[in-house]
C-alpha cells in the first residue's frame, strides 16, 4: 500500500476514493471500502482513500477527540482492507479553508486522478462543509468523475460509528464493541518493569506501556495477549491495584501457561469480555483466591468466543 503525506504529490494511476476519518475502520467503514474496491477492479482504477490526521474537530474547535487506534495503527488497517493508496493528510486550518469547489479540482481531480467517489448519505467537505452530494454531482459532470452513495451500516438497528464505539469501549461492552468493529477492541504497548507484586502472588503480569487514547473501563478482563504473532489465553487487569494502595492507572495481562521474558518488548492486547469490576481486598491471600476464580472464568469464557 503506497501512503502519500503531502497533498502536493500526485498519483498517476485513477482511482476510485473515499473520504473520512476512518477511525478504527469499523463494519460501516469496511462496507464503503468493499464498494471502493469494487468499483476499482471493474474499471481497472486503483483503491484510494482520503484520510486526515488530527482529527478535524481538535483542530477546529479545540475538541481533543480520543482516538480508537493510534494514525500508524489505522494505516495498518486500511492496508490490510488491501487498499492501493491512503493519501493521509495533516489537517491544518489552511486546508480548512480551502473551498469544496478547490478541493475537488486541486486535489480529488489535480492530484489523486479522481474517477469514482464513494461516500455516505450525509456527507459533507470543504471550508465550512459547504461541499454536498449536489455539488459534486454537478462537478463530476465537468472533471469526469462520478459519485456514488453507499448507506449507512446498521448492527441490529442501530448505526454504526466510530463515536458509539468509543462509548461501548469505555463502558466495558467489548462484546458490542466486536459486533461494530468486526474484531476485538485491542491495544498495543511495551512491556514495562513492574513491582512484581504479580510475581509474587503466583500470577506474574506484563505491565502494559501505551499511546492508546482510549481503554476500557476500569476492571477485569478475558483477554488475547498476542506476543510475536502468537496469540496466548490471557487475563488483563486495567485498574489501581488498590489492595496495595497503588495510585496510578496500570494495565497489567497475566499470560496463561506462558515464562517467556517478554520484558521491553511490544505486545497486543486483544479484549474479548468484562469479567467484573476492580475490588479491594483484605490481603494478598483474599485476591489470590479470587484471581485463581476469575482465571477459570476467563477460560471459560474464550472457549466460547
């Protein structure tokens, strides 16, 4: 998958694009990108999409929008859709400011050789979002390029989106998260030095270093630990640790029937279910025994999933 950063760079192949933010390339997005294949293979185009990064609003409005995957993580997704190319573009004010119209023959037409656009019933672009499906009817007529809509997609009635996503992530519904996502919500980190109380106690843990914006909600997890293409039964606490009075947010996967020293390196960490809330217990022994309880049930639990 060729990825263009600067909007000045032109492709020489047609395409057949879209547009968005692609953010954790969920069902609905993967529904436009089959069309964007489609399309490009019946008319020997290649597959391109158009993304940005940041996300627009943070940098219009001041709104930090967490994001469900890091920008190299979503490239990594779109490639393995097989797109052609992702002209991933920094979106600044002074692409704000360009007009729908200057867009299209600038850059849609100018630089990425435009013939099929693809895009979603409510879709909007340019200074203002002043660009609509009208317009680029009626542009596409002039530059040669045609524009097809593809509806939006619905999990059981409800609508897909990045946004709801987000949400079911972190109220700890990874069951949900999975049906709009089309796979398990992940993160991915380094593995760090810890206290080894996990150690200790019988159940030694990688201690997870992250740039995810977004985590589940505080508690305990059935979990894939995914370590140098392999994926391994896991158990993944994201909390306190208050039985040991500790302050700060941890991650922490015990990886079942695994001594590998994985200490430094990069790991994944694949969500399957919410096992319980974080507790406090009384000592070491108490959570012991409650550790050796949720581990059955985590076993359990992806055996079935």
């Amino acid at each position: 998958m060729k990825v263009i950063f600067d909007p000045e760079e032109p492709i020489q192949n047609s395409t057949s694009a879209t547009i968005g933010n692609f953010d954790g390339v969920h069902i609905g997005h993967k529904k436009i990108l089959s069309a964007v294949k489609k399309e490009a293979k019946q008319q020997g185009l290649s597959s391109c999409v158009i993304t940005f990064h940041p996300h627009p609003q943070k940098v219009l409005q001041n709104i930090d929008i967490p994001l469900l995957v890091p920008i190299r993580e979503r490239l990594k997704l779109l490639e393995d859709q097989g797109i052609d190319v992702v002209a991933c573009y920094t979106f600044t004010k002074e692409i704000a400011k360009i007009s729908a119209q200057d867009f299209v023959t600038d850059i849609l037409v100018g630089k990425l050789n435009l013939k099929h656009l693809i895009v979603g019933p409510d879709f909007s672009f340019g200074r203002k979002r002043e660009g609509n499906l009208s317009l680029l009817n009626k542009m596409g007529a002039e530059y040669g390029f045609d524009t097809e809509v593809v509806e939006t997609a619905l999990y059981e009635g409800e609508i897909v989106s990045s946004t709801s996503i987000r949400n079911l992530v972190r109220e700890g519904n990874l069951l949900k998260a999975r049906n709009f996502l089309g796979y398990n919500f992940y993160i991915e980190g380094q593995v760090k030095e810890g206290e080894r109380r996990g150690r200790q106690i019988g159940f030694p843990t990688a201690n997870l270093d992250t740039d995810w914006d977004i985590l589940p909600k505080v508690g305990v997890y059935a979990t894939l630990a995914n370590v140098d293409g392999t994926k391994h039964q896991s158990i993944t606490n994201i909390g306190y640790r208050p039985t040991f009075g500790h302050n700060g947010l941890l991650i922490e996967t015990h990886i079942f029937d695994f001594d590998e020293d994985i200490y430094k390196k990069r790991i994944k960490v694949e969500f399957v279910d919410r096992v319980r809330d974080e507790q406090k217990f009384n000592g070491p022994e108490a959570l012991v025994e409650q550790i050796k309880r949720d581990v059955e049930r985590v076993k359990e639990i992806l055996s079935s999933n």
